[in-house]
C-alpha cells in the first residue's frame, strides 16, 4: 500500500471514548425525505466538535445537502450510513429553509466552514489532526495551506488512497496507519457518497474521537477552488457562483438534482397527508 508520508508529532495516547447518543450530541433532529438533519447552529456544532476529543466522545460527522437527499432516496447503503451517524449537518440552504418550515432552527453548517474553523481552534490544545483523501498533490497543497494558515497546527498525517474499493488488507493497514498516527481528527475528502460509506465502514476501526466527511473543503482549503461570496452563500446561491463557473458541466445536473428533489418531496407530503388521520 503506497501513501503519501505521515509525520507523527507527539507521542501516543491512550483515550477512553464512549458512543454517543443522537440526542446527547444535539437534541432534535427534522426528517426530510426520512433523513434525520440535527437542527444545529453553527456555533454549537464547531464547539461540539470542539469539545469532543476531551470529553472523549465517539462522532461520525456528515454533511447533508440537497445531493446527499436525493442520493440517498435511491441509495440504501448511504441512507444506512446516515441513519447510524451521530451529526448529520444542515450543509445546503434549502435544508435549512426546510428545517425552518418545521419550526426548527437550524443554521448552515457545510464542511468548508467548519474544518476551518475547527483548525483554527484546535491549536489552543493541542488537537491533532489527520486528512484522507485527494491525490497526492492535493494533500501535500492542503497541508501547505492550512499549515501556513494557521500557524501551530498539528498534522498528525495524510494519505491519499487510490481510485479503487481498498481490499481488505489495504482496509486493515490503513486503519492501522491512522491509528498509529494518534489523530484527534479524520477529515475525509472522498466526496458524496464514497466518503459516507467510509465513515460507516472505518467508525468501528479508528480510535480517532472524530470523523468527518467534508467532500470538496480539501479544494477549497488548498486554494484550488474558489468559493461563492459569502453573500451568495447566505441566499442559498452558492450553486448559481459554481454553475456561473462551470455551465456545460453543472447545468444538466442541477435541473435534474432540483426537479427530483421537488419530485420527492411533493411525493413525501403526499405519503404524509395519507396516514394523517
């Protein structure tokens, strides 16, 4: 099994970490399209997270958005890996619209915002941090990045995996490698739903407090994707700035991606005004 190389910074440690329950993390979550969504500020989620590896908690942290709906309406195994994590993160506007149309109050919380931020607080203790995914380029322009970006940062490895299922061996030695690295963290950049699936198949495996699915923040952190302003980010157009910038790719996609989630939730509300006494 080729990797790129992990740098361990201090030495090992030994944690005792315990399995948390949905509503010991965040309290109440909204369903759409039978998906459970914490309905979590910001804030508290980057604090939650924050927290965990002292209070020694067990997260498996996804981030949902309209994509990750409509795939899991087709996809069993992601719709598993869903229902078994302990965050599943508001990441796109529309999710959080609905989830107010609930009377809930979430606010945006998607992969790009929160790794940052996390990065950034971590360093007050020590947190250490591991980032699988992304070629071999990409990892060492991550770390480059994020290590002159914040100052103190303690990388405890990366590995870029190949472009194929891992064979049970390969399973073994990279669990074995991350655990030998003594992360805090595992940032997982595969993109949805390869990166759902792995969190639910490495949870059991990692003794890292933290997993988290991130999708396409190892871009954005590296510098190799430009963001929406935050402007458009705030009015939910973050996907008109991508479309804008990609159009012959995106178009077709984003039609289809929007009238099947319409489709699927007029035909959710249906199903729900039938069993409605």
């Amino acid at each position: 099994m080729s990797s790129t190389p992990v740098t361990t910074q201090l030495p090992v440690r030994r944690r005792r970490l315990h399995v948390v329950q949905p509503d010991e993390v965040t309290g109440e979550r909204f369903s759409l399209l039978g998906i459970g969504v914490n309905a979590m500020r910001f804030e508290d989620a980057v604090q939650l997270l924050i927290d965990a590896p002292r209070q020694a908690r067990r997260l498996r942290v996804h981030f949902a958005a309209v994509h990750t709906l409509v795939e899991a309406s087709k996809d069993a195994e992601l719709r598993d890996a869903l229902a078994g994590a302990d965050v599943v993160a508001p990441d796109g506007m529309p999710l959080v619209w609905l989830g107010r149309l609930k009377g809930k109050r979430p606010q945006r919380v998607c992969g790009p915002d929160t790794m940052p931020a996390v990065l950034d607080r971590s360093r007050d203790y020590g947190y250490r941090h591991f980032f699988y995914g992304g070629t071999p380029e990409l990892a060492s322009e991550l770390v480059e990045s994020l290590t002159l970006r914040f100052p103190g940062l303690e990388v405890a490895g990366v590995y870029s995996p190949p472009f194929r299922p891992l064979t049970f061996d390969e399973v073994d030695d990279v669990a074995r490698m991350i655990n030998d690295a003594d992360p805090d963290y595992v940032w997982v950049g595969l993109g949805s739903p390869k990166q759902d699936y792995w969190l639910a198949a490495f949870r059991p495996l990692l003794h890292a407090p933290v997993l988290l699915a991130v999708g396409a923040a190892f871009d954005f952190q590296a510098g190799r994707v430009k963001r929406a302003p935050r402007w458009a980010q705030r009015l939910g157009l973050e996907w008109a700035f991508r479309l804008a910038a990609e159009p012959r790719r995106l178009a077709g996609r984003y039609t289809l991606m929007s009238l099947r989630f319409l489709q699927l939730l007029l035909a959710d509300a249906a199903r729900r005004r039938q069993v409605t006494p």
